[in-house]
C-alpha cells in the first residue's frame, strides 16, 4: 500500500526531498533555541556588558530567522504538493470510476461511494499534509530534547521521565474521549442538515399534506439530541483546558523546584536550567504531538487501503479488439440473461434479426423486459448465454468505443446535464457545426422552445434539466440522439412526456427516416408504433407475438388486447 502511495509521490520527488530538508532544519533550530536562551542568559545576560548581550540577542535572531524559513518551507512544500497527490489521485478515481461497469454502481450506493471517498480523500490529505510532517518533526525533536537534558542533568531528566506519563496521559484519554464525542456530534449536525435538506426538497408535498408542524416537532426533536451531544463535548472540552492548566503547571512545578535546588547547590547554572526547562517543555509538546497524530496516520492506512482497492476494481465488461465496419444486421440468438442482483431469468432464449433501415417496436407490459434488451445491445450487461451478434460476429469481440458509437439512445429519463442547451446537445458529438445542431434541433421539433429560451441555445436548463417542461427535456434527448449520426436509433418510450401532435410528428420523422436509420422503438403509446417494419410483443423476456400492426392486430391476441384497453377504453 506504501508503494503504491510511493508512486503518486514520485513525480515531486525534488519538492519532498526539500521538505525533509526543512523538516531536519526546523528541529535543529529549535533545538538550537533551547541552547542560545541558555547562552543568552549566562553569557550576555549575566555579563552585564551590553556588546556581549547585544551578540547574544544577534545569535538568538539568527536561530529564529532559520527557523521562520524553514517552517515556512516545511509548511508550503508539504500543503502545497500534499494537495497535488490528492488531486492526482482523484482525477485517477474519477477516470477509473466513469470506465467501471454499471453493475459496480448497482452494488456500491453512489451517494455512499462519494461521501467514503470525500471523507477517505480528506483523511488522507490531512495525513499528507500534515500529520505525517508533525510526526517527523517531532520525532527529531524528541530524540535531539532527550539526547540534551541528558548531557545537561543526567538525575533530573530521570525525574522528567517519571513525570511525563503522569502528565501526558490523562490529557491524551480525554483529549480522546473528546475526539469521540465530537465526531457524534458532527454526525448528528450532519444527520440534522440531511432532515433538513429533505424536508426542504419536499416542501410542496409537506404544504399540500398540511404536515407543517409534524415535520417542525420532528425537526425540533432532532436538533434537541444533537444539542445535548454538543453540551457533553464542551463540558469535556472545558474540562480539558482547567486539567492542563492545573496537571501541566504541577509538573512543572516538580521540575522548577527539584532545579531550583540543583542551581542553589551550584551544580546548575540559571541559563543551563531554564534550558532545561524549555528543552522538557518542547519534549512533552512533541510526545504529546506524536501520540495525537499516530492514531491519524493509522486511520489514514484504512482509508488508503480503500481508495487502491477501488482504483483496483476491475470493469466487469472487458473490452473488445475489432472494428466495425457499416452496420449490416443484428441479431439476437437464443440469449439469456438475469440482472447480476436477481435469480430469476429477465431474459428468456430470445432469439430475433434487424436489418439496416428497419424500424423495430419493442410493445409488452411493464417489466417484460424490453429496456434490458436496450442494454444488453449496448454491453452495459454481457448475457449468460446465447449471443448478440452485429453483422454476423459476437459484440463481445468488437471495442466498446465502436460498438457503443453504431447507437443513439434516448432514454427513459432524459438524463440532462445542468449546462446549456447547447452543451447538453453536443454531448453527443462534439465536433457537430451550428448548421447540423439546428437541423437535428428542428427534426426533433425542439427549435420553437429553443428559440423562445431567453437566452436561446446558451440557456442555462437547471439541474437534470428542471427549469424546462418534461416534454420539453425529451425533445432535447431525441435532438440530441439525432446529433450523434448514428446507424441505429435506440428509442426508449420516447413519446411518454410528449403531447399527441408531437408524438405524430416524431412518428412522422422516424418513418420518413427508416430507410436510411434503422431504429428500436419501446412504446406504451402503441399509435406510435403502428407504422414499424416489425412488432415484437414481449412478456417474461420471451417473444409471444410479432409481426406488423394489421397483422398482429388481426391475430387477436395479446397485441390486440393491448391495443383495443388504449384506444377502446
Ligand atoms: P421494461 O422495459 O419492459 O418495462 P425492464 O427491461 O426495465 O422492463 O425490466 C425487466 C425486469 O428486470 C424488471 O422485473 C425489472 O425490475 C428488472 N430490472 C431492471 N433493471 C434492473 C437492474 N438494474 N437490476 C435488477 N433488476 C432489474
């Protein structure tokens, strides 16, 4: 896991080498302070001149302006390339994560996904940039204290030792009772924003429902645990401050009066103990320091170890090797397929052809089936068994890239970006000129709203396109699939938001089309399926009928029925 990590941080090998520079320079000075206070006091301060105090007083500025630029170094560097780690390793999950296989989504949450990514990235990031630099600073600092109370007073840096731990751990167990309290509490305010934000988002239905105050004593109770949690963690947090108060200034106290005694005997003189005392001060500080961000740098290991796992994670669907040339047929032989989440089988030994320039209508129930089959032809999901070919070789053989261009989906949901018009019609290509935008635009008869937006194809749509009508986002969807130039048309319920003169106008379109677009149609509408080359009625994944409409509709079979509940009720 470290060397995984070792290799987002290679590439600013220079800048964290120089970070460590100014990591082992800001430890020695400050060690150097304790030694120049010693100096400044015994030397300059004693000595009464004040060429020697003013030479001391120099030495003192020089050790502090090192060690203002190396914290300033150490500081900058670690943030600033810290961040850049944790913005290449985002932009490596984003990429990762837009390639994975919709079946990933369906067993990871998206709304979990980010929010364990967010708080893993975060984790992380604090780690980088700065737990892992305390760490090193104060494990120099540590060890170059010990090294010099120990040469300074061999005796009283034992009496030190004895002290730290009575010191040091009652605040490191309540610092950490703190810690605990304050992430329940977070999560609590985290949990009243979620209420809030809900309730908000639903405000109409709240109104309509009159349940103002249901959901006001609702949220009242909710802010109320979470005020209590907030109460206990400043009583500790209070509580916290008068202990170091009183433990830290006791052991200091110790100190102070087992040192006075040794400078009373002669055996100390008054600057080698005040640096003494400074050296225990920065030695407790950088225990203290140690222990507190040990438990984050731990923390960081899991967080790691879950963000590789998921730069790890495989796409279900492996990619093919061939190109394709012009479409020429497709066909469906004898496929069978269940949801990764489901036993029982959505798909059922279906077996059909499609030849370039025909219009296919998918009819049947809800549920039959025939949305899958929209995802299956595009690789979204690999069968079970059977095959899809598309011109007589298995999809499976063909790259992604290729196959996914021979189609142009409009989907269930119109799936809108929140940008402009424009941008959400160039999605489908990008290289499309202003000239080939406003056809399809017109073919999808999306022009007239067009035009009358304030601000035309710059309009800004809102998020998933809510400012426009639901009719008005299909018409985007169905310009949009025309901009692509596709071969082949995967229409999904298309006219279901749109009115009846615009639904036989796209009928329209699609059949004056047909000879040159081959085009998949599912309809509940079944007047605009009427003109189709070929019906295929669906129920359980099977094909119970199929033929033309006066055909099918002659049979009297389930085609009829369905047709005589839409037009005879
Ligand atoms: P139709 O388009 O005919 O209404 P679908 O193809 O959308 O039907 O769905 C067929 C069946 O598969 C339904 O029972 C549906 O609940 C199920 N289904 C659809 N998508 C998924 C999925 N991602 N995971 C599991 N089951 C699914």
């Amino acid at each position: 896991m470290f060397s995984k990590l070792l290799k987002y941080i290679k590439p600013y090998k220079l800048p964290f080498c120089l970070f460590l520079v100014c990591v082992v320079l800001t430890s020695f000075s400050m060690l150097a302070l304790g030694r120049g206070i010693g100096y400044f006091i015994d030397s300059g301060f004693s000595s009464g001149e004040q060429r020697i105090l003013l030479k001391s007083l120099a030495l003192l500025l020089l050790i502090v302006t090192i060690l203002a630029f190396a914290m300033f170094g150490r500081f900058f560097i670690i943030t600033y390339y810290g961040e850049k780690v944790i913005a290449d390793i985002k932009t490596d999950l984003f990429n990762h994560l837009i390639g994975l296989s919709p079946e990933f989504f369906e067993k990871n949450k998206i709304g979990e996904l980010i929010s364990r990514i967010t708080n893993d990235l975060a984790i992380l990031q604090s780690t980088i940039s700065s737990s892992v630099s305390i760490f090193l600073r104060n494990s120099l600092m540590f060890l170059g204290c010990l090294i010099i109370l120990l040469y300074l007073d061999f005796k009283l840096t034992l009496i030190v030792f004895a002290l730290i731990p009575v010191v040091i751990l009652p605040l490191l167990l309540l610092g950490r009772r703190l810690r605990e309290i304050s992430k329940i509490s977070q999560d609590r305010q985290a949990d009243l924003l979620c209420v809030m934000e809900e309730h908000i988002s639903l405000v109409k239905l709240i109104q309509a429902y009159t349940n103002e105050d249901f959901v006001k004593e609702k949220f009242k109770n909710s802010m109320r645990s979470s005020l209590i949690i907030a109460k206990l963690r400043i009583l500790i947090r209070s509580f916290l401050t008068v202990t170091v108060v009183i433990i830290v200034f006791a052991g200091v106290a110790v100190i102070l009066y087992q040192g006075g005694v040794k400078v009373f005997a002669g055996e100390l003189t008054t600057g080698e103990f005040s640096s003494f005392l400074f050296y225990t001060i920065l030695m407790a500080g950088s225990f203290a320091a140690m222990s507190e961000v040990f438990g984050n740098i731990q923390k960081a290991k899991g967080s790691t170890s879950r963000l590789f796992a998921l730069l790890e994670e495989e796409a279900i669907i492996v990619d093919g090797t061939d190109d394709i040339a012009s479409f020429k047929s497709i066909e469906f032989k004898n496929v069978v397929f269940s949801y990764p989440s489901r036993a029982e089988n959505t798909i059922n030994n279906l077996s059909f052809k499609i030849k370039p320039g025909d219009m296919i209508a998918l009819v049947g129930s809800s549920g039959a089936g025939k949305t899958t089959i929209v995802e299956l032809l595009q690789r979204f999901y690999d069968v079970d068994q059977g095959e899809i070919l598309i011109n007589d070789k298995n999809i499976k053989k063909y790259k992604l890239s290729q196959l996914r261009k021979v189609f142009a989906l409009v989907p269930q949901d119109s799936f809108l970006f929140s940008s402009s018009v424009k941008e959400n019609l160039l999605f489908a290509n990008h290289n499309s000129s202003n000239k080939e935008l406003e056809e399809a635009v017109k073919m999808a008869k999306a022009d007239k709203f067009i035009n009358n937006l304030p601000e035309k194809y710059d309009s800004f749509i809102g998020e998933k396109g809510i400012r426009i009508s639901s009719g008005e986002k299909q018409r985007l969807a169905i310009a949009r699939a025309f901009l692509r130039n596709s071969d082949v048309i995967l229409l999904d319920e298309p006219t279901s938001n749109l009115d009846s003169q615009n639904e036989q106008y796209l009928q329209k379109v699609l059949t004056n089309d047909k000879n040159e677009k081959t085009v998949i149609i599912i309809a509940h509408r079944l007047s605009t399926v009427k003109d189709a080359d070929h019906i295929l009625v669906l129920d359980e994944g099977k094909i119970i009928e199929s033929g033309t409409h006066d055909n099918l509709y002659s049979k009297d079979g389930f085609y009829k029925k369905l047709v005589d509940l839409q037009f005879n009720a």
